[in-house]
C-alpha cells in the first residue's frame, strides 16, 4: 500500500472512532446499550475497513495482471513475427538455392549433351572417311585385276564385306583411341 493509502486509512479509522466515541459518549444510553452500540460500530468499522482495502487491493492486482497481459502480448506478437520473418527468410533462400542448383543441373547437362553430339559427329564422320578410304583401296585393287566379268563380280562381293569389316575395324579402333585418350 503506498503512504496515502495508508495515512488515509489509519486517518478514517482513528477519526471514525473518535466520532464513535464521542456520539457514545454524549448520547444518554445504559451502560449494556452503550457496549452493544459500541461493538456494533466497531464490528461495521472493521467491515467497511476490510472491504475498502480489499476493493482497493482487487484494483491494484487487477490492474497489475492487465498491464503484465499486454507486456505479455506485445512480446509474444514482436517474437510470433520475428519467427514468421526469419522462417519466410529461410523459406525463400531455400527455394533460390535450389533454383540455382537446378540451373547448374541443367547447364552441366545442356553441356554433356553438346559433348556427347559432338563425339557422335566425329566418329560418324571418322566411320563415312574410313569407309570411303576403304572402297577407293577396294576399287583400286580391283582395277588391277585383268579379267573384267571376275573384277565385276568380286566387286560386289568384295563391296559388301568389305564394307562390314571396315565398320567393323573403324568402331574398334576408335574405341580403342578414346580409351587411350582418356
């Protein structure tokens, strides 16, 4: 209780008893009346006394625990943003890291792709070159031949096979050079 309050209290208490006692005193009762009214007043006294006080100690709790519910609140709701802000932060640097490694993912394969096309090239024109070389030996070898009805027929002959052996030899050897090479 702060020193108002309480000089306020002590000042009714001792003024309501120095009035009670003197009506007392003044009014022209017996002796049994005059203790019954006392007691009566002092009893009705410490009622209204402990009924002030209690109101005022209601007040003071109530309006203590309403600004300790709003202290409390204005913090939960500074904290519950706080969380919402840092979790959308995260959230989102989340999804941009893995924007980022999706397109990495995506040049690297664009680049593995472009890589692959490219050997698919080379070795389809090492295969068209080595096949020419190898009809233009075949073709040579043949002119050489004096009987023309034997060199048009091993021609075709000679065409054929010969065409599937160089595939043959080409796939080999150029698989052989990549896995030297790497």
């Amino acid at each position: 209780m702060s020193k108002k309050s309480t000089g306020f209290l002590l000042g009714t208490l001792v003024g309501g008893t120095a009035a009670a006692l003197t009506a007392l005193l003044l009014a022209p009762k017996s002796g049994k009346d005059l203790r019954d009214d006392l007691k009566q007043q002092w009893t009705d006294l410490s009622e209204q006394e402990l009924t002030e006080q209690a109101a005022e100690m209601f007040q003071r709790v109530k309006q203590q625990a309403g600004d300790t519910l709003d202290k409390v609140k204005g913090d939960s709701e500074d904290v519950w943003s706080s969380v919402k802000r840092e979790a959308t932060e995260a959230g989102e640097e989340v999804i941009e890291d893995s924007l980022d490694i999706e397109e990495d993912w995506l040049d690297r394969m664009a680049e593995e792709q472009e890589a692959a096309e490219d050997i698919i090239l080379d070795v389809a024109e090492v295969v068209e070159d080595a096949t020419i070389a190898k009809k233009v030996e075949l073709e040579d070898e043949l002119k050489q031949v004096d009987d023309p009805q034997l060199s048009d027929e091993t021609e075709t002959v000679v065409d054929s096979e010969q065409e599937e052996e160089l595939k043959e030899e080409d796939f080999t050897s150029i698989a052989e050079s990549e896995e030297e090479n790497n």
